[in-house]
C-alpha cells in the first residue's frame, strides 16, 4: 500500500500528461493546457527531493508524448516495414527520449523552488520554455507538442505569438497554469475565510487576468500589412497511397492524377505537395514538362511541385518552379533523422524500413525567396515548418509562406491536425499567410492572423481554390527569433537563484 501511494503522483502527472494532448488539434482544448500545466506545478511544489521532481516530469513526458506522437509507429509500422514489437520498441525508446527534457525541467525547479508564488511560478514557466527550446534545437530538434503550439486562435495566448514565438507563448502558458494552481491551493490549502479567501489569491489571480488581458490585447495589433495585388492560388491533394507512391510503375498514375487537377482548377500559383512527383527533375520526361510549362504560361501564373534533385548519388528533396516566372528552385535544408538522413551509425535503423531516398543532402541553410506569381514566396518544406527561427530566415523579403508536405506516413493519426496547428502559429509569428499543399491533408490556407481561412477534407482528391493577399512587415519575432524569450527566460532564472542563495546565506 505504501509503494501505491508513493506512485500515484507519477501516475497523476502520467494522466496529466496525456490530457494534455486533448489541449491540440484536432480537440483544441484550450484551457486544458493551463490546467495541466497547473497540475503539473502543484504536483512539482509538493515533491520532496529533486530526484522526485525529475520523476514527476518523466512521467509527465511519457503521457505526454506517448499519447500525442503515436503516429510515430504509425510510419515505422505500417508503411516503414518494421515489425511491430520493434516499432513500438522504438516509439517507446523515442518518447523516453522527448520526457527528459520536462524531467530536468522539473528537476531543476525542485532545487531552485522558493515557496513564494511569483519566483516559483516565474521559475517554472521559464524552466519549462527553456526545455522545449532545448528540445527543439538538441540533435537537430524535434519541438512538436511545444505547449504554445495549443494556443492558436481562438486563445488570448495568441497574442504573444509575434512576439516571443511559440516558446513565449509556452512560458505563458506555464505562468497562466501556475497561477491558477496558487490559487487554488491558497483558496482550499490556506485557511482562509470570507473577504480574507480573496486576499489569500490576489497575486496569482492578478497575475492570470494580467496574461489573459495582455495577451487578448495584442491579439488586436496587425503586425503587418497587405502587399500587391490578391492572387488566386490552386493547392493541389493528390491522395495517393504511401504505399503506391514510389513504386516506379505509378509514376504515370501520379503525373494523370496532378494534370487533371490542374485543369479544372486553373490559377495564378498552383502548388502541388512535397514529392509530388515521385522521380528525379532529370529523369522527368521532356513532355511532361513542357506540360507543366504550358499549363502554367496558359493562366499566366506559375507551378510549384515538389520533387527530388540530384543524380540518383546526391539528391535533395526540393520544390521547383515553371511557368511565366524564371524557373527556380528550393532545397530542404532541416532534413528528418532516420526519414531523410541517417545520422552516423545508424545506417543498420535505416535498413530495417523501406524508406525511398532516404539519404537527402540538406540545402544550403538560407535562400532567398521565389519570385513567383508576382510574390516572394518563402518555401518550406514539411518538416521545416517546426523551426520558426528557420522560416524567419527570408523575412522580412517575403510576402507569402508556402508549405509542400507528405503526411501520408503518419496514416489517419493526430499528426495531421497537429501539423495544421503548427502552420497557424508560424503564421502568426510572422503576420504572412500560410499556404499548405499536402498529398493527404491537411492542405488549407492559413490568414496571417492564425486562422483558417479554407481547408480539404483529408484523405480526398481535391484541389483547394482561394484568393490570397501577400503580406509585408516585420514582427518582433521576425525581428529578434527565439533569442528574445531564451535571454528572458535566462533572466528569470537568474534572478531566482541568486536571490534563494541570498536568502540562504542571512
């Protein structure tokens, strides 16, 4: 009985940790997420030793992530060829990896911890965003489920997003949490009675009506501003089957299924998903080329598709260009571990799944623009689209956003909602429009507001038509990146510990 009771706050934070999930896409929760957090906090100030905060934590990730990524065996299983014993195996491993970083977050607010509400919940908030930032950067990074990532419209959150970016938004959120959690506990813990009830909450009650006020407030501020004239775009979803896709007998099947969408939705920019067109641009017949050409020079406007470059040795995976505009070309720079490059000494992981071109040499870490279709179009694509400090690259240049993703690896799961949410926040870190042709969804466009403005049912055949206005300006995110909450964040800390090892050494 004892050992059970020690263990039901890890199996607290573990159920915390998955209800989290319900926060994101496609359940949009949006309180849920502070409340976790909150959760997560009270859980946090009553562990007795570090090692107990990092425990907390742990389990705290792997509900976390265990129910947020499972579409991880979904693409390791199902389409990669993995046995399933080893693909959960590695899904396991992978989400044990991802709950470390909320461990030694916890870890380190334990040690830190002062008893006082506004330096421990300043401390916690800072520590959490720190860790995601951490995660998102450690081995190239993996910052999905960053808790800001929740706090699209319509929440008050939002607001911060052109500020700090999605770690802002995730160091508010965890500060929101933490207040409600003081609340509580000083409302039901804290003998207190009448008049003397409200006064026992005035801080943390003060400081979340501050969050939720300031940022519902910035909300309201336009951070940039049309530019050029509307464009009429053609994001294409082809829906063809991971498992057919790469199968060179399929090619015909591909390029009949893309050249029939274009037709009947003619536009000024068509965007086809990433790979769309399942062979190298060399080896790519001459006709179908000039098809692609033609079309595009018909509607005076041009065609983006996704396809590999290189000589079958070296290849990117890249998105070209034709039409009225210089032929142009974009190569993914953040390419996937496992999915795009091997890291070293993994060539045996690799092996064991039937991944086509899965050794993409990255592109060069910045490239201007496209000037297609009358804009500048900063092209991403899918994975890239987690890296804001990455997209801000071609900002301020470009006007317009545009995403090539191929989710089909992930089959009917979360991922695809949850991508879609990581579009609007990138959207509002950067007050431009983000457009997303995807092969099985989500394809949408999102306003630079953060909302969706259109989107396709997935796992259709369907090409999503819609008038997009191009956007100028620079955001505070734009203009500082992830630094801004990182230094603040160090601040913070900073400030907690010297002040606790004051108060230590009186």
């Amino acid at each position: 009985m004892r050992t059970v009771t020690r263990c039901l706050p890890l199996f607290a934070a573990a159920a915390l940790g998955a209800a989290g999930v319900l926060a994101f896409a496609p359940f949009a929760m949006v309180p849920l997420a502070w409340l976790v957090a909150g959760g997560l906090y009270w859980l946090q100030l009553r562990a007795a030793t570090v090692r107990a905060g990092f425990l907390l934590g742990l389990a705290f990730g792997l509900g976390y992530f265990l129910t947020g990524t499972s579409w991880v065996y979904v693409s390791m299983s199902v389409f990669g060829g993995m046995s399933p014993p080893l693909a959960a195996f590695a899904t396991i491993l992978f989400c044990a990896y991802l709950a470390v970083f909320p461990a030694l977050a916890g870890a380190l607010f334990v040690r830190l911890r002062r008893n006082r509400f506004f330096p421990d919940a300043a401390c916690f908030a800072a520590l959490w965003a720190l860790s995601e930032w951490l995660r998102g950067w450690l081995f190239t990074g993996f910052p999905w489920l960053a808790l800001g990532y929740s706090q699209t419209p319509p929440s008050p959150l939002a607001g911060f997003a052109p500020l700090l970016g999605v770690y802002g938004v995730s160091l508010a959120v965890a500060l929101l949490g933490a207040a409600f959690a003081e609340l509580l506990r000083r409302w039901f813990a804290v003998p207190c009675a009448g008049a003397g009830r409200l006064a026992c909450g005035t801080a943390p009650m003060l400081t979340a009506l501050a969050l939720l006020m300031l940022g519902a407030g910035l909300g309201e501020q336009r951070w940039s501003e049309p530019h050029g004239a509307p464009l009429r775009v053609a994001l294409l979803q082809g829906n063809v089957p991971q498992d057919l896709k790469w199968r060179p007998e399929k090619l015909g099947e591909s390029l009949t299924i893309y050249g029939e969408l274009m037709r009947a939705h003619p536009a000024t920019l068509t965007v086809l998903p990433e790979t769309a067109i399942p062979t190298f641009l060399d080896s790519l017949p001459r006709p179908t080329l000039e098809t692609l050409l033609d079309h595009a020079t018909a509607q005076r406007g041009d065609i983006l598709f996704g396809i590999a470059v290189g000589d079958g040795e070296r290849y990117a995976n890249a998105a070209v260009s034709v039409g009225d505009s210089p032929t142009q070309l974009y190569a993914k720079s953040h390419l996937v571990p496992f999915g795009e490059f091997v890291p070293p000494g993994f060539q045996w992981f690799l092996d064991l799944m039937r991944i086509p071109m899965g050794n993409f040499m990255p592109g060069p870490d910045r490239q201007s623009p496209l000037e297609i279709a009358g804009q500048k179009v900063a092209v991403n694509i899918c994975y890239e689209d987690l890296f804001g400090d990455e997209i801000i690259r071609a900002l301020p240049a470009a006007t317009l956003l545009v995403n090539l993703s191929n989710t089909a690896w992930f089959g009917d799961s979360l991922a695809q909602p949850q991508h879609l949410q990581i579009a609007q926040m990138r959207a509002l870190e950067t007050g431009r429009p983000m457009l997303r042709a995807t092969n099985t969804g989500m394809t949408a466009v999102v306003l630079p507001d953060g909302t969706v403005q259109s989107v396709l049912a997935p796992f259709t055949r369907d090409a999503l038509l819609a008038e997009v206005q191009g956007h100028a300006g620079t955001t505070p995110y734009v203009r500082w990146g992830n630094p801004s909450v990182l230094i603040l964040a160090l601040i913070v800390l900073a400030v907690v510990a010297f002040t606790r090892k004051s108060r230590q050494t009186q």
